[in-house]
C-alpha cells in the first residue's frame, strides 16, 4: 500500500531533509530538525501525493488515508501523554500547509485546532489558566471560520476591534478572560448568523475541515498568482503538516518569533529577528502587534526590550540553534520558533526569502567561511534577482522631504502614484502607471498588487511581516511599520505626521533601506558594483563558455553595457539612429523621393551622421566584436501619420500635403511585420544598405588608420528567407566594403551574416550558410512567425493562456523550448554543417532571460546578446548552465 503520512517527534522522523517534493518543505525540515535533536514538538505530515490524488478524484482523498492519519495521530497522543479531542486532558494541534518551494503567506494555517466547549475546560485545568484558554479558543474560531469556513475574516475582527474600544485598550493582552470567554459567544453567534449553522464541535470534523482547507488553498487565488509569478508548477502540490500545539500566549514567560540566521535584506552576518512575549505566530507576521527585536545588535533607543535581555536563556538557545541549522544546512535560514515556560520549540526551518543584494554577500561570505564552495556561491544567486542590483538608487545629495519614516524593510528606491488597493495597482500597471501600494497592512490576498507596484508600504507590521517577507522576495522597495502615517481607506488618503494629506494620485518616494517616505519624485543615481558582486562576477566569468554580448544603438548604452561585463554588440538596430531630430528630415526626403538620384542626395546627408553613430559605438568597444543590423522596418514608420502631421511636414518639406498624404497611403501595410522590409527594402532599394555599409567600414577603416584600433565589424541583413536575397546583397555589401577600405589603405577583416527569424530561414540554414560567415537569431520575430502571433497584440490574451496554463510562460519572454527552440538548434546544426566555423547566437530579448540562455549554452551557441542591464544576468545564467551539467 502507498505511505501517505509520514511521522516526526522525540528525535525519531519517517522523513529526511531530501524529500521535499514528497513532504513540502516544511514537512522535510520539520523531519530533518528532529533527527538532528533540535526540540521540535511531535507531529506527521500528510504527503503531496494526497494533494495529487485530491485534485485528480474531485477533492476525494485515496483510499486508507482516514486510517492512517488515525494512527499518526496515537502515536503522537502518546509521545505528547494527551489525547486528542479528551475534555480533560485534550491534544490540540496546528495544521499547515508545506509546498516543496517556499510560498510565504500564500497558503492557510490553522492553530489551537481541538477546542470546543469541553475541551476548553480541559485546558483550563491543565494550565490553570482561564485567559490563556479562552484568548487561544477565540483565535481557533477566528482562523477557523476564516479558512475552513470561507468567512471574511473582517466580520470577526470587526467584533475584536469594537470590544476593544469598549474596554478601552488598545492590545488584545489587555483584555480579560471574562472579555475573552464573551468573545467566543459573540464569535460562535456570529458563525450561525453569517452560515447559517453552528461552528463545529466535534474535533475530529475540525481537523478534517482544515486538512481539507489546506489542500484546497493550493488553488487559492494568492497562491496561484504567486505560483505564476515564481514558476512554481501547480502539479507538485502541497503537504499539510498536523503538529502538536505549544503556547507563545500563555504568559509573559512565553513568546513566539521570526528569526533569520542573517539579514536578509544587506546578507550583514548578525542574528536578525523579531518575538512577541505572550503571542502565538500569526500576530507577529500578521502586523497586528509592533514586533520586539530579538537581539541588542542594532537596538537604537527608544526599542523595546530585546529577547536577548527579556529571555535570556532562551534566546542563549537558540543563538546555538542558529549557528547549528546554518552549518547544516549550509545557506541562511528562515526560523520560526514558540516558547512555551521558559522552554524553546522549533516550528520551522527553510532557505530564507533574501534580496539580490544579501543573496551575492551571503554566498560570497559562505565561501570565505569555508562553508560553501564557489561553484556553490554562484548557483545560490538567482539571476534575474540581479535585476534588483542594476537599477538606480536614490541619489543621497538629491533635496527630498521627508514626510515619514518607518522600517526598511525591503531595499531599493521606488517612486509612483499612490493608490491604496491591490486591484487598484494591478489596474493601473495595465495601463502603464507606475503606482505604491499603501495599506495599514498587506495579507496574502494583495500578492497581486504587490507584484504590479513599484513598493510597498505600510503602516503596520515589522520586518518579518507579510508586506516585509514577500516584497524582499520579489525585490519590491518596502516601508513596513510606518507609525507615522494614518490611512484612511474610506477618503482614499494617508496623513503623514506633519499633518500633510497625500490622496489617491498623489506622487510619493520610498527609501526601502532607510525606511524614509518621501514627498514627490526624487532623483536617482546609477548603481556601482563593486566588492561582494565583482568577486562572485569573476567566479563566474571563470567558468562560463557562452559569451556574453548587448543590444545597444548608442556610445552610451554600449558603455553602460561594457560597465556590465558585455563582451561586444551583438545587436545594433540602425532604424532607432534614423528617427534623432537633425536626421529625420533627410530620411524622410530619401523616403519621398521620386527617383534614385533623389534618394541617393538625400542619402548622402544620412552618411556622415551614421558613420558618426559607428564611429561612437567602435570607440566604446575597442578591440570587441560589433554586429550592425541593417535597417530593418518598413519606410512608412518614419512618416507621420495624423492629418496634422502630415500638414506639418508638408509646410517644412514645401511640398503639397496632398501629394504627401498619397505617398504615406502608398507605404501603408495591412501587416507591415510580414510586409516591405529588412532585406526586402535593400532588393528593392539597394542604396539605403549600399549607404550603411559604408558608413561602417569608413568608420571602422578611420580608427584602424588613425587610432590604431582593432575592429571586425559584423554587417547584419535581416529577414533573409531565401539564399539568393543574402547572395546579392551580400555582393553588394563586399563591393562597398572593399572599396572603402581600398581607400582608406588599411586592412580591415569584416564579416557578412543574417538574422535567422523566420522559420523558412532557420529550415534553409544549411544552404543560408554559404552566404553567410555568422547567424544571429532574432527571437522575438521568429517566435511571431513560429507561432503566429502579433507581439503587439498579442497581450490582450497571452496572460489568459499563461493563467490557464495553456503555455508555461509567455513565450515572448523565456524562450518555447519545444517549438522556436528547435528552430533555433536545427538552424545552428545545418549551419555548423555547411560552415564549421560560422559564429551563433541570439540577439532577442531571450538573450538576457535565465532559462533562454542556459538553453543557448545547451545547443552550443556562441554567444546570447540582451539589454545592457541584463548582461549580469546573462554571465550568471550561462556559468550556472556549465555547472548544471556537472
């Protein structure tokens, strides 16, 4: 029979750290903590092939499950000496959710499970405690109702929140245990009123309510939306683990905390966390209380009292927990833990979220520690959270007015216009509006706006709060615990300390690293990567095979570019130099032109201006291969189009706006990407590739002559689908070529290739190759072509098919393995086997995402070009595919 729970207590556990796709993470930490002796309270795990089995068989579970979880739950009965559902001496248990990646927040917890109007009694007797019982039986409810009972958590709260005013106290410690024992009744009155039937009693049908909750959360609207955002299949599902209660509220010698065995904003090497005496687990992330910190490390005045002075024997503890879950597990941890009198419980371990910045020191530091190895280092660094590392930060002699500060709780600068809803963000990202999302607090329901803000912030909760937790994860900016500001839903504003009213539209400026929120928009200067991220770069560059190269038009891109680590260009786009202010006319009066000579006087202008544009570029890349794409759009992009426009134009160029109107109706395309352009304008005009190539070479041929540069200029034609289009304008490139460099009396080495983005194209490859001495292939327009689609368009409905899981990932962002994919290694193997020695790679926007280029690395490209700020990600991606397949 198959084995669907598997059990963990008193130093023994079924399970191992290595079966995580079969216990989740926690499950398989929760084993691995116990059988290294840490003190972790007994429990079992109910594994994710039940998750499997749950959704294949309409939310039925297999056969035998009920009486195994029956005999799990004896066998803790007895290592615990209690017994579930007793009213003397009752069992209650915690039961949560464990997916083998880490979700935070995004799926339910249920604590205090097993509490009814007997058992509660029980409790009562065996801690002598009316108030405990009674403030653990009103959260049992609250959660309960809220998770298994699908109630909108606020209708219970609202009645926390309005006893609390009536009792005249702000913290829910301060109330009594009569207050607490009449809560329950309002809350269990509440229950029937709302459903219409009474809050279930009977332990058992608790228990079998929140497994049956947790499993049904995997497809919860938070969690698919984080599972979408991750990449996280929904095929492996979760575990739910059922562990013994202990109590962080039943006294001021009890707590419960968050810790982190590092920081995990900065990667800083010091036990970071935060507790609350007399508390169970979900206040602390939830908000609802200012956290204390668990150490003095950082206590600035005014702090409460720190764990280390509060508890100190057991904060001694678990300092020495800390040290042994970091040997053994050899990364940061994320550790939650209760204390129960005086006596230290760990409820989890796992990988902690951290940001790019603390993910690069971390592993760097592990190395010198000698608990890492480098290969190691370099595949703990995901590559697109560089991506947090290359953008701007606030420029820190920039005036800015600070309105409030709270905790920095995830780093970064991010500006935007504040809305106070995760619809709201979500809604306004669509239309290109860059927004902060300000809440009193954030819960897991908001991953959505999250993800669609530039940061986040709040007016409650610390730096292991949800907002705090996820935004890091995500590499957002977040202000958490922002005390100083009111937010006041129903007016859609905040009011900061100064009195100063911000509404709905209004543009604010958040600091992540200082927590300050500032007033405005306020400058930004350019990263500096130094230390930590150059050291773990050069390991990097040490033992990746594929270069690494950018799409840059400009000196200044190139050089941005080059400051990244790129090692040429392998996509310079032509058309973005013809649009610039002083050029555009000439381009237009080569465009309008009636005859060659017009076009080739008007050329003449273009001349001088794109050898200066080449001239910039190979000055930049001294000594560094520079591919040049020819122009490639269609001419009627670069007239107006509006009426206006065209009048406009007409007055400038003294021609009639009729005739102009007539030419600009003439070009017009009904499907301009499969229409007149690439190397279909230079069959037809030759002149205009005639113009650029000599503009390079007579740049190239300068430098060489006059500066003694090195310099291998990589004329590019595009959109070739047949070898003869390559042949003659490959002849014609040579001729021009040639002659400059007859001229200028230098030798220079120049190469002729094509852009493969066309599936005919990449099926001729073997017969291209003849003409062509390297092949680029452009992603973005082959996987139109591949899969018919408009990339312009095709937004309207490509998020659907990526929600519904029709496509895995939207193809115009990692590249489709299975269809472009094979194109692009068919062409590369036809090509090699015409010309052994032809140069590939790729030049779409595939070329700086992780898993598009480890495939590149994979079907033997020799190079992946992408954006100048995604080059790191690039050199990490592609030393990452070498080690992979070690």
């Amino acid at each position: 029979m198959a084995k669907y729970v598997y059990f963990f207590g008193d130093g023994e556990a079924e399970g191992r750290g290595d079966l995580k796709n079969l216990l989740g993470g926690k499950g398989a930490n929760l084993a691995e903590m116990t059988s290294i002796g840490l003190p972790v309270p007994a429990g079992f795990t109910v594994t994710t092939k039940v998750c499997t089995e749950f959704y294949k068989n309409d939310r039925n579970y297999p056969a035998g499950l009920e009486e195994e979880v029956n005999q799990h739950l004896a066998k803790v009965e007895t290592l615990m000496d209690k017994k579930f559902g007793d009213t003397k001496n009752p069992l209650l248990v915690s039961v949560r959710s464990g997916a083998r990646a880490s979700m935070p927040g995004m799926m339910d917890t249920v604590l205090n499970l097993g509490l009814n109007d007997e058992t509660v009694q029980g409790v009562i007797a065996q801690s002598g405690d009316e108030r405990f019982a009674y403030d653990s039986y009103r959260r049992f409810i609250q959660m309960y109702a809220n998770v298994v009972l699908d109630m909108d958590g606020d209708i219970l709260e609202h009645i926390l929140v309005k006893m609390k005013e009536d009792r005249g106290v702000e913290e829910d410690t301060a109330l009594t245990a009569a207050d607490l024992k009449e809560m329950v009744g309002l809350f269990k009155n509440k229950v029937k009123e709302e459903l219409g039937h009474d809050f279930p009693m009977d332990p058992k049908e608790q228990l079998w309510g929140a497994i049956g909750a947790v499993f049904g959360s995997w497809m919860n609207f938070r969690a698919i939306t984080y599972r979408r955002l991750n990449n996280i299949p929904a095929e492996w599902g979760t575990a739910v683990n059922v562990q013994s209660m202990v109590f962080g509220n039943m006294g001021d010698d009890c707590a419960t905390g968050v810790a982190f065995t590092r920081d995990p904003s900065t990667g800083e090497d010091y036990f970071y966390g935060e507790y609350l005496i007399n508390a169970q687990g979900e206040d602390v992330v939830a908000g609802t209380r200012t956290p204390q910190p668990i150490n003095k490390a950082k206590h600035q005045p005014g702090d409460l009292p720190a764990m280390e002075d509060v508890l100190p024997d057991c904060y001694q503890q678990l300092d020495k927990i800390r040290d042994i879950l970091e040997k053994h597990y050899k990364d940061m941890q994320d550790i939650e833990f209760t204390i129960e009198k005086h006596k230290l419980y760990m409820l989890q371990t796992r990988n902690g979220k951290r940001t790019a910045k603390a993910a690069v020191k971390i592993a760097v530091d592990m190395v010198a520690e000698g608990l890492i190895s480098k290969n190691d280092a370099i595949m703990r660094v995901a590559p697109e959270q560089l991506d947090q590392l290359l953008h701007p930060s606030l420029d820190p002699d920039a005036h800015k007015t600070v309105v409030a500060k709270g905790l920095p709780a995830s780093p970064g600068a991010a500006c935007g216009q504040v809305v106070f809803s995760a619809n709201e963000a979500e809604e306004a990202a669509k239309i290109g509006l860059k927004v902060i999302l300000v809440r009193v607090e954030t819960s897991p329901e908001d991953i959505h706006g999250m993800h669609a803000a530039q940061g986040i912030l709040t007016a409650r909760g610390g730096m292991t709060s949800h907002a705090a937790v996820v935004a890091r994860g995500m590499g957002k900016s977040c202000v958490a615990g922002c005390s100083d500001i009111k937010v006041d839903y129903a007016n859609q504003q905040f009011t900061a300390r100064n009195g100063q009213v911000f509404k709905q539209g209004d543009v604010i400026t958040l600091d992540g690293s200082t927590g300050e929120v500032m007033q405005g928009q306020v400058p930004t200067v350019q990263p500096e990567l130094t230390g930590e991220f150059g050291q773990l770069m050069e390991w990097v560059d040490g033992i990746r095979r594929l270069r690494v190269r950018t799409n840059a038009d400009t000196p200044h891109d190139a050089q941005v570019a080059r400051d990244f680590g790129a090692e040429g260009i392998g996509l310079c786009r032509t058309e973005h130099m013809f649009f610039e202010g002083d050029r555009i006319a000439a381009v237009r009066e080569m465009i309008l032109s009636a005859d060659l000579e017009g076009r080739k006087r008007a050329l003449a202008k273009i001349l001088p201006m794109q050898k200066g544009d080449f001239l910039g570029l190979f000055q930049v890349m001294k000594g560094l291969p520079v591919t040049i794409r020819l122009l490639d759009p269609p001419l009627h992009e670069f007239l107006p189009h509006t009426d206006k426009e065209i009048e406009a134009l007409a007055a400038e160029m003294k021609v009639p706006a009729q005739n102009l109107k007539a030419k600009v109706e003439a070009l017009h395309e009904f499907n301009p990407m499969l229409g007149h352009r690439g190397c279909r304008l230079a069959v037809t005009y030759p002149e205009i590739y005639d113009m650029q190539v000599q503009a390079i070479m007579e740049a190239a041929c300068e430098l060489v002559k006059n500066e003694g540069f090195s310099i291998i200029p990589e004329i590019m034609i595009p959109l070739v689908c047949e070898v003869k289009e390559l042949a003659i304008l490959r002849a014609n490139a040579i001729r021009i070529a040639d002659e400059v460099v007859a001229r200028y009396g230098v030798e220079v080495t120049y190469l002729i290739g094509t852009m493969i983005e066309l599936p005919r194209a990449a099926l001729t490859a073997d017969v291209i190759a003849h003409e062509a001495e390297f092949f680029s292939f452009g992603t973005n327009d082959l996987t139109q072509t591949t899969y018919g689609l408009s990339r312009d368009d095709a937004g309207k409905f490509l998020p659907f098919y990526v929600e519904q899981e029709l496509f895995p990932t939207d193809p115009f962002v990692a590249i489709d393995q299975e269809g472009v994919g094979q194109l692009v290694k068919m062409g590369c193997e036809l090509g090699r086997k015409t010309r052994p020695d032809i140069k590939l790679g790729i030049c779409g926007e595939h070329g700086g995402e992780s898993s598009s280029v480890k495939f590149c690395h994979r079907i033997g490209l020799d190079y992946v070009s992408c954006s100048p700020f995604r080059v790191p990600i690039a050199r990490l991606a592609a030393a990452q595919a070498v080690l992979e397949e070690l």
